[in-house]
C-alpha cells in the first residue's frame, strides 16, 4: 500500500480487526485532550510498547502508523499548539525501529508540535523509563501492548498502569494465551464451561481484576476480535466511567460489526472438542450472560441506581444500552420501578435510583 493508498483509504473500510479498534478508540480519545479550547492536561503521551517496523509483510498498516493518521485528523483541533504531544514508539529491534523511521517519513507523519520518542528499547527498560510520566498528573496517557507484550504484563506491571492518572490502556489475550488461561489450575477451576470462550476470556479478565488494590475504583472491560482462525481477548482499562464508556460505543459500533449481537444462541452445534466458539457464539453468549446476571442482581435488590447498572454493563463489556430489555421486562413485572431504560455515563455523579417494587 502506498503513502497515499493508506491516508485515502476509507477508514471504516473491511473487517474490525483487533488495530482497527484501537485506532477507532485512539480516533476518540485525542479530541477528548486537543479538541477543548481549554485544555483538560497540558500534555498526552501516547505509547506503543511494541511498536514493530510500522507495516507488516503486506504492507499492512501498524499500531505506529494507525495511531499518527488518527492523531493528523486533530492537527487544526483548538487544543493542537496548547497540549504538548509525545509519541514514544519502542521495540527490541532497532531493525525495525530503523524501518519504523523510515516508514513515518514516508507517509508523511513527522507531524509539527509532536514530540517523536522512537527507541529500540526491551519492554522492561521502557516501562522503566515511562514511569515518571506514567505517573504525572498533568499528563493524560494511552497505553497500547499488543499481544507481543501480554506476558510481560506482570502484575507489577499491570498495577502500575492502573494507578496512573488519567491512562487509559489496551492489550491484547491472543487465542493461545486465552489457552493458557484456561488451563491455569487457579483459573481453571473457576470457568464453567472451559469450551466457551467467553468464559475464558471473563475469567482472563477476573484474574486482572482481581490484581487491582483492593477499593480502587477502576473500571476494566473484555472484549473479543475474530480475525481469521484468531480470536483475541482485549483487555481495556480506564480509571474513568467516560472512557469505558467511550470504548464499548467504538467496540460494539454497529456497522463495524454487522449487529452480531443480535445473533442467536444454537449451542446444539457447539462440540465437545471444539476449543473456542465462533464469533457470533461468543457475542451472543456474552449479552446471556450480561442479562441473566443484571436479572439477577435486580431481583436480589443489590442494585440501587443507574450506576450500579453501569458497573454490570462495563465488566461485561456491553453497551449501557444493552441493560434495555432487563430493565425494561423488570419495570413491566412491577420489580422495579425506574425513570431511565439506558444508563446515562453522564449523570455518573447524580444517578438515578432503583426503586425495588417487589
Ligand atoms: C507483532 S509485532 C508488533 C506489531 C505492532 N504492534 C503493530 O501492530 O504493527 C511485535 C513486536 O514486538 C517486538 N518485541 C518482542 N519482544 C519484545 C520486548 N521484550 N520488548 C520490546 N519489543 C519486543 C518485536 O521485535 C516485534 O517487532
């Protein structure tokens, strides 16, 4: 693909793939910090841990690059010349760091006001690097590590990143990590139904959880990408209700994912030796789960406002909008009685309250 073939590219053209959602979320994030007039951090660092040469064998547009076309669009934004931006891009090789240099020059990328930090760096000496900024909180910070990097993700790691302000952070569960979870004795016992995916990927998800401090309001979403014969399991983190929020209106945008949702569940064709479900099963089996536990939870009265509604939608990783038909079929049994259908992110700090009928 030529420089120009990949800035006229169509962006919502072809399959979701696991960097399209990340460049569709990065696409969100950046107006968030450069489109005020007044800007809410004086700086954003972006960082790509495992940045690669910038395409891949068929000239395939990167993390690196995808994250740069997305961060152009906001060149005329309000906040541009008021924010300072830093882009830190590193990776073990300094081959493909060369060629990721190259490959920025000849798209066209040295954007002006950007502070380009491009190193052949090994993962652990990079984080090690990034923690001062990690940890100002002058800076907002998005953090991308691709499935490359999930084993370096220790818990040490993964608690530093939670504890940075203002950073939000994607990474990627490739299926044979998903396998490895899965047959981990202390996860293993929690999954009940190992041949689902699905439950796979909540209990990957459950294991991170279960790292946070313990009271730290943070809010961590799965979410799974089928690409060819792969299925990944994303992790995204934010300590923000805005910006879980943000991520699952980008991962679940209809047309990027042709209303699979909808799809219905046919467990007769699941076999035993059939290690993952397909895409269709995985989202259809993860809105089940969502409603009968939100159900649940309704009826057992331990849910008190449109909040705690929220809460239920984003540890699913389901839209606020998919709560409708529960509180909807809840209200008309006379369960509860409610002045909302859809939880409103906004109204975060004011929720709305569950009153209990029954
Ligand atoms: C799959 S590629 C990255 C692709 C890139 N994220 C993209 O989407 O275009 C994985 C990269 O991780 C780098 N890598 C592997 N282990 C690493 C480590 N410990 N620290 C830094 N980079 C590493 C490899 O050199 C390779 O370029």
């Amino acid at each position: 693909m030529s420089p120009d073939d990949f800035h006229n590219k169509p962006f919502d053209e072809g399959t979701l793939t696991k960097l399209h959602i990340f460049e569709l979320y990065a696409r969100e994030w950046f107006p968030v910090f450069l489109a005020p007039e007044r800007p809410l951090r004086n700086a954003i660092h972006v960082f790509d841990f495992f940045a690669g040469p910038g395409t891949d064998t068929q000239n395939t547009p990167g993390s690196p690059l995808r994250l740069l076309r997305q961060l152009q669009e906001f060149r005329s934004a309000q906040g541009w010349g008021k924010v300072r931006i830093h882009v830190h891009f590193y990776d073990e090789d300094s081959d493909k760091v060369a060629r990721l240099k190259i490959n920025i020059a000849s798209h066209g990328f040295q954007l002006p006001n950007v502070s380009f930090d491009i190193q052949a760096l090994r993962f652990d000496d990079a984080f090690r690097a990034s923690e001062l900024v990690l940890g100002n909180s002058q800076a907002a910070k998005l953090v991308f590590i691709d499935q490359t990097g999930v084993a370096h993700v220790t818990p040490d790691v993964f608690r530093k990143l939670v504890n940075s302000p203002t950073c939000d952070f994607l990474f990627f569960l490739s299926s044979s990590t998903l396998h490895r979870f899965r047959d981990h004795p202390a996860i293993w016992q929690k999954i009940d139904r190992p041949e689902d995916y699905f439950h796979v990927h909540r209990a990957a998800l459950e294991y991170y959880r279960a790292l946070l401090p313990p009271g730290q309001e943070y809010y961590l979403a799965p979410f799974s990408i089928k690409k060819g014969a792969n299925i990944y399991g994303l992790i995204f983190g934010s300590a923000h209700p805005l910006g879980i929020d943000k991520f699952l209106e980008v991962a679940w945008r209809k047309d990027e994912f042709s209303g699979e949702a909808d799809f219905p569940i046919d467990r007769e064709n699941i076999r035993p030796e059939q290690l993952l479900l397909p895409m269709t099963e995985v989202q259809a089996s993860k809105i089940t789960a969502f409603e009968s536990e939100l159900e649940n939870l309704l009826r057992s009265r331990r849910l008190s406002s449109e909040v705690d509604v929220m809460k239920v939608c984003f540890e699913h990783g389901v839209k606020r909008q998919h709560a409708r038909a529960v509180l909807a079929k809840l209200k008309k049994e006379g369960v509860i009685d409610i002045d909302f259908y859809v939880p409103d992110v906004k109204r975060f700090r004011e929720p709305r309250p569950i009153r209990m009928r029954k």
